[in-house]
C-alpha cells in the first residue's frame, strides 16, 4: 500500500513515497502509519544513503491524497472500551507528524 521510487530518474538523491490504497482513501490506519514510519524510519538503508530529499504523496490515479483517521478502525476501539487500542493509535500517529516535518 506503500510504494518507494526514485522521484525523477535524472536526479537520484529525490524519491518518492507513494501512498496507494484507494480502496480507503490513503486514510492513516495503524497499518498505514506503521508502514510510512518503516519507510521513514529507514530511508538511508532504503536508498543505500543516496536519499537527500523525500516526497510523499498518493497514487496518481487518486483524488485524494489522504483521508485522515481511520475512523472505522477508531470507532471500533471505542465501542469496544479499547482506550489503549485508540491512545497508542494517535501516539503512533503524532511520532508519525514529527518524523515527517
């Protein structure tokens, strides 16, 4: 549901982290934010260090670059009193925020 390329085939320090679930809209299910983290998390070893700049975005055939909140995923854990599930949801979410600034 994530892919990594080269973003331009002229400039090899640029890739692209291409966001590719149209089925949800890209939205940020744990699965999803656990996947971009990998990804951001390991970048150089990725790249083999040749990453200098990282783009995100969605499927080209996508009108939507992200949904938000997987809200049915959140809904879910608050009807079942999971406060945990939720918590560590936007934890996980906020690390997420600060990787990419």
């Amino acid at each position: 549901k994530v892919k990594l390329d080269r973003f331009d085939a002229d400039n090899s320090s640029i890739f692209c982290l291409t966001m590719n679930d149209s089925k949800t809209r890209n939205c940020l299910s744990t699965s999803m934010v656990h996947t971009l983290m990998y990804h951001i998390a390991n970048i150089s070893a990725l790249t083999a260090n040749n990453c200098r700049v990282l783009v995100l975005n969605s499927d080209a055939n996508s009108n939507t670059f992200c949904s938000g909140h997987d809200l049915k995923q959140l809904l879910a854990a608050i009807d079942a009193q999971d406060e945990q599930s939720w918590t560590q949801h936007f934890e996980l979410c906020s690390h997420l925020l600060l990787a990419i600034r």
